[in-house]
C-alpha cells in the first residue's frame, strides 16, 4: 500500500514536469485512501506557497471540513521545505512518507528538523522511503534546464 | 510609518478577534504603500494554512503577478509560526517587522530561527517592534476563553 500511494504522488511529481515546475508531487491518505492529491504550481499560479504540500492540506481540509488533519498520512516525494513541514504541524498530519531528501532546505532532518523538534508544539513520525524515481524526476529536470 | 504598518496590522487583527479567531494581523508594504492586507481565518475556513501572514503573501503575489516579493515588507503583530517563516522565505520578502514574540511556536529567534539561518537558503531583515497592544490583544482573547 505504501507503495501505491507513492506512486500516485510520483504520478502528481510528473504532472509538475509537464508544466515546466520543479515535479514534487504529494497526496494525503485516510483510511487507506486517498483523500488529497496535488502537484507543485509555483510558477504556473506564481504563488510563493503553491508547493505540493501545502495545495494538499488545503484540498484535505476543505474535503473534511476541518483544519485538523489527524489520521491522515501524507506522501511526497519530496522531503519538505520549511514552510511545508510548518504547514504539517500546523494540520496534524499523523504520519509523513517522504520519496527523497533534500539536502538544500529539507526540513525533516536534512537541513533542519521540524517535524521532530521536541521546542515545537507537534511531532509527527518520518518515514524515509529512499525512492530513487523521485530523485532522477528532480535530477533531470535540473540537468534539462541547464 | 513604522508605527502606521503595524497600526494597520493590529487592525487586521482585530478583524479576526470578532471572527472568534486567535488575534493576528499582517500587511505588506512595497513603495510605502500597503498592497496586502490580512487576518488569521483559520476557523473560519477550517483551514489550517489560512493564517494572516500565507493569506497576506497569496494576497500580495496574486496583486502583483509574481511569487517573488521581493522588496516587500511584512508587518505582522505576531512572530511568525514555522509555517509563516517558511513563506516568508519561499515569497523573498525583504524586511520583517514584528509586533511581539511569539515563546511557544515563534520561528523568528524565540523558538527556532528559520529567517536568518545560514543553512537555508535565503535570509530576511527582522525588526522588532516590542509592541504592547500587539500583546495584550493575544493575552484577553485567552484570558476570555478561559
């Protein structure tokens, strides 16, 4: 399953891609299904806070008509920046699934730890998938654009 | 003008004092003039992204077309939670000003420091404004619930 669910988020990722964004891709779980699922916008909606992650919370919490997500487990392909790992704490997601990490501002251990900072007011638990997809999706992008 | 910024954020606030909302304002400013102007709606929409500072920067992004605010300045009466740093990072707003900190979830110094940290990649001018109303309004509206 967790698997599937990856690969429904890499699904998301390669939408991205054929929009010219950075392809992250995630989806939000509940009761082994998927509620939420979306792509990185930033430069389609030229929106600072278009990234994945956040267009997810905002479609689970508008589905469930609450701005508490716990229960839910997100999935993304992509370890999640600072203003995302915030918006995890900030909506209670129970469990995070990660594809990569990102050694520029990864915020779940790489750079920093949000999501496992015993000073903030959440904790959620990290689970490192090590998907080598997600990190060749983000790879070529990167090398197609120089 | 300062004084003015933050007189325009707490009145923002305000605004979400009589939604029932935990009281925090924010407003950006570039060219002297306020281009953006928003208050905490996490209630009211159930959604747990829709504090004032991302619902400030979307507003602002929209207005002008870009994700990058750059030479934007926010005001805002509450230090920002990890979530609203994040943004702030993400948006490339130039300066910060805050009204009063923030000891519980405060990413700016208090807790953690996500705006001016070497590890990630961008980095933000804060003010501190010490400003008491910005306070006081925080401690009645818990004083009420209690």
């Amino acid at each position: 399953m967790i698997k599937d669910f990856m690969h429904e988020s890499l699904e998301e990722a390669k939408r991205s891609l054929f929009l010219n964004e950075v392809p992250v891709g995630a989806v939000i779980v509940k009761d082994n299904k998927i509620i939420a699922r979306a792509h990185n916008l930033r430069e389609t909606l030229q929106d600072a806070t278009a990234h994945a992650e956040i267009l997810a919370i905002k479609k689970a919490c508008d589905l469930l008509g609450t701005w508490r997500l716990t229960g839910c487990d997100m999935y993304v392909t992509l370890e999640p920046c600072p203003m995302c790992a915030g918006a995890i704490l900030q909506s209670r997601i129970s469990k995070l699934y990660i594809g990569i990490f990102d050694p520029s501002v990864g915020a779940c251990g790489s750079v920093i730890n949000l999501i496992q900072n015993d000073a903030l007011n959440h904790w959620t638990e990290i689970n490192w998938l090590y998907n080598a997809e997600c990190g060749n999706l983000l790879t070529n992008f990167f090398k197609d654009k120089r």
